[in-house]
C-alpha cells in the first residue's frame, strides 16, 4: 500500500493519552492509533462520502477497475463511434476513487483523438515519468485530486494549475 506522510500537531495532553493507550497495548504505536482513529472517522462518514460522490461534483459513477481499464479495443470503438457521428467528439470526463494511471501512450492516444481529460479522483493519480509536461498541458482540461498526485513535480505542478484553472 502506497502511503502518504502527514504532520498534526497535538496538544501535551491528547498525545499523553494517546501515549497511555500504546502503552498500554491497546494500539502498537503513535501511527497505528492515529490510522485507526482516521479510519473510524472515516467510516462514521461514509454515508455523507457516498452522496458527496453521487453529486455534480463527480458527475458519474464508474467502477474503478472500468476506469483504469484503457486499451486499444476502447480507444478503436470511440473512433469508430466519431466516425459515425463527429457529434460525439468530447472530453474524456470522469469521477472516480483509487488509483489512476495514465502514461505517455495513452496521453499521446488522447492528444491524437483532440480530446482532453476532465478527472476528478479521490484517492491517486500517477502520471508515469515519461510524460512531459507540454503532454499534460495538451491533454488535461481539468484535474481535482483529493488525495495524492504521483508525478514528476513539473508535471504536478502543471496539473495543480490545472486543477486551479491558470492555464
């Protein structure tokens, strides 16, 4: 599992306590009670996080596994599909939580197609580091990520932009 570090700030006395229960056995350390705790928040909020994905926010629901899931078959049935119909030319938009990986043939496949990305993820967002940075300029019109981006920090400092409509 690919984590991300964090820093809080904790009065004497909540870390005291905190101390008190590790020593108690009842958490192995520091870490283990403060993952237990987020993950309880978590947990208490997943009803309010599932109706926060389901809004405009996220547009649409897909299955993560549908999401990562690009190859030739797909990108030759969109252009199939554009040939029939040149109306239906548009961006690639989509909400989702996980993990999404986009490399420098996909984003070239995208850059071909005219298309640009619309994401909004929860979760991860690994731009691989053979993209360049023109390539994300070129391909993303817009990319929210509530949780971590993965990338080059070029290449995450142009999609932040992105995400901040400076582009």
């Amino acid at each position: 599992m690919d984590t991300e570090k964090i820093t809080i700030n904790l009065g004497a006395v909540d870390l005291g306590q905190i101390d008190l229960l590790v020593d108690q056995g009842f958490y192995s350390n520091r870490s283990d009670f403060i993952r237990t705790a987020i993950r309880t928040m978590l947990s208490t909020h997943g009803d309010d996080l599932q109706r926060i994905k389901s809004t405009n926010l996220f547009r649409m629901d897909k299955v993560v596994s549908e999401l990562n899931k690009v190859n030739d078959e797909a990108t030759q049935a969109v252009q199939e599909v554009e040939k029939i119909n040149p109306a239906s030319r548009g961006g690639y938009s989509f909400a989702g939580t996980g993990m999404f990986v986009f490399d420098k043939a996909y984003l070239e496949s995208v850059k071909i197609s005219g298309r640009k990305i619309e994401a909004t993820i929860v979760g991860m967002l690994v731009i691989t580091k053979d993209v360049s940075v023109e390539l994300v300029k070129e391909t993303f019109k817009k990319a929210k990520v509530y949780g971590v981006i993965k990338a080059s920090e070029e290449v995450k400092s142009a999609l932040l932009n992105i995400a901040d409509n400076k582009h």
